[in-house]
C-alpha cells in the first residue's frame, strides 16, 4: 500500500477560545457561500486566499489581546509588591513604563489594518477591483465599488457601502494611532503605577493615547473589527449571489452570527384593475 504524505498546517491559535470563535465565524465563509455565486469555478476558487489571510490577521489580533491581559496583571502585582517593599519617608508613585505592554497595543493597531487589507483583496475576483489597501477609512473602498460596478449591479452593495461609512469613524481613529507609533513615534499607552499610603496600593491602569483603558481598548478593537470583517466578506460576497437570493442572519448575535443563504422576499404588486 502506497502511503501518502502531506502537511497539516495550523492557521492560527485555534485552541483559544477567540481561535475558536474566528474559526467558526469565517470557515464556513469559504465554501457556504461559494456554490451560490454568480462567478465562474476560476473567480470562486480565488476568494479563499483573502478569507483565509483575514483569519490569520484575526488570529494575530487575538493572540495581542491575550498577551496584553496576561502581561498587565503580572506587571502591576510586580509593581505593587515592589512599591510595598518601598521604606521611604515620602510617599512615592512608582511606574513601569512597559515596553512589552506598547508591543501588545501596537501588535493590536497594526493588525487591524493588516486584516481592513487583507479583507479588500476579495473584491478583485467578485468585480475586478484591484486595492492594495483599505485607503482613507473605507472611504476610498465605497468610490471604488460605485465607479467600477455597473449601474445594474449598485443596488446589490447599497448595505456594504452603508457598513462601510457608518464604521469609517472607529476605523480612522484606528489608523490615527498607528501614524503616530508608526510614522511619527510618540507613545501612546500609559504607564502602569502605584501609590502606597497607609499600607494601601492605589493602582493606576494603563491609559490609550490618555484617554481610554488599554485592557478596554484592546478588547473592543477585536470586537469591532471582528464583527465589521465578518459583514465586510458576507456583504461583498452577498453583491455576486445568483438573483434572487441574499444573506441572512440564520442564529446568533455579535461575533457568534452565523450566515445563510435566504430567498430574496418578493413584494406583492396590486393586481391591476
């Protein structure tokens, strides 16, 4: 008997539970939906790549986030024993300015536009509009659909286009923060620090660019940007369905909606008299 050989591959840390929960909100993406387009088996079978690398960038998203709540407990339980151990007279603040705890945010803010990349290549094999990123919040991703499908086919991206503007705010601030670590190199995590007075430790959490939690910030970014993607590919897929058929929401909310393929509702016309 012949044996076979291969490579069994790991995307991503599907063992996690936020593994898993990408696992099961995009794998079903790549073949459910593909026996309903209206594209030819070449055009199909190129929609897996940009599907699969949004996993991957998800998958990083998550890993960030996990590191990033480990990473902040162990250092402020540092932080404290070591302020406790503090015999000065003077009631001293003491800080931990957290490489490793920027890395995390940063891990978070780059990977997140990585995955608003990757997500825009499936429009090339749908409607052969070639992004080689998600420019301007989105907003450069709208002009593209309405100038390069035609007039017959706009009102099947009316919702994508909508999804598209109505989270361009979040995203830009997004992309803000990555020009200022990125391009112009100014911190914008917070440092962890205590306060000993009377034997008690006043602990002050990390801040993102001064204004909201890191541990918040972090985990909201992963929500937003899992849900936005899980639209942005179901919509864009929902624009090349044979006619007369839609996505749908069949179970479930947030990140755990799982989708379907619904006959499009006809509205009944008054018969003519």
């Amino acid at each position: 008997m012949e044996m076979m050989h291969g490579v069994l591959t790991s995307l991503f840390k599907i063992d996690t539970e936020k593994g898993k929960e990408i696992g099961s909100a995009f794998t079903p993406l790549c073949h459910e939906f593909n026996q309903f387009l209206d594209l030819p088996a070449d055009k199909k079978d190129m929609l897996l790549d940009p599907i699969l690398s949004v996993m991957k960038k998800l998958g990083r998203i998550a890993e960030a986030v996990d590191r990033y709540e480990i990473l902040e407990e162990e250092k402020m339980e540092n932080l404290i024993k070591r302020a406790q151990k503090d015999q000065s007279s003077v009631i001293l603040k003491h800080e931990d300015s957290s490489t490793q705890l920027e890395g995390a945010v940063e891990d978070v803010i780059n990977s997140s536009k990585a995955a608003l990349d990757a997500a825009v290549k499936i429009l090339k094999p749908l409607w052969g509009i070639n992004l080689t990123t998600y420019g301007d919040a989105g907003e450069k991703v709208v002009k593209a659909l309405k100038r390069n499908i035609p007039d017959k086919f706009q009102p099947n991206i009316i919702t994508l286009a909508e999804v598209i503007q109505e989270c361009s705010p979040w995203i830009r601030l997004i992309r803000n923060l990555r020009t200022k670590t990125e391009h112009l190199g100014v911190n914008i995590v917070s440092p962890l620090s205590v306060s000993i007075t009377d034997k008690l430790a006043t602990k002050e959490y990390p801040l993102v660019d001064k204004s909201i939690p890191a541990k918040e910030f972090v985990n909201i970014t992963y929500n937003n940007i899992f849900v936005f993607l899980q639209e942005f590919i179901v919509l864009s897929l929902g624009s090349r369905l044979l006619s007369g058929m839609i996505p749908v929401v069949v179970s479930g909310e947030g990140k755990n909606r799982k989708f379907g393929i619904a006959i499009k509702t006809v509205e009944a016309q008054d018969p003519k008299i």
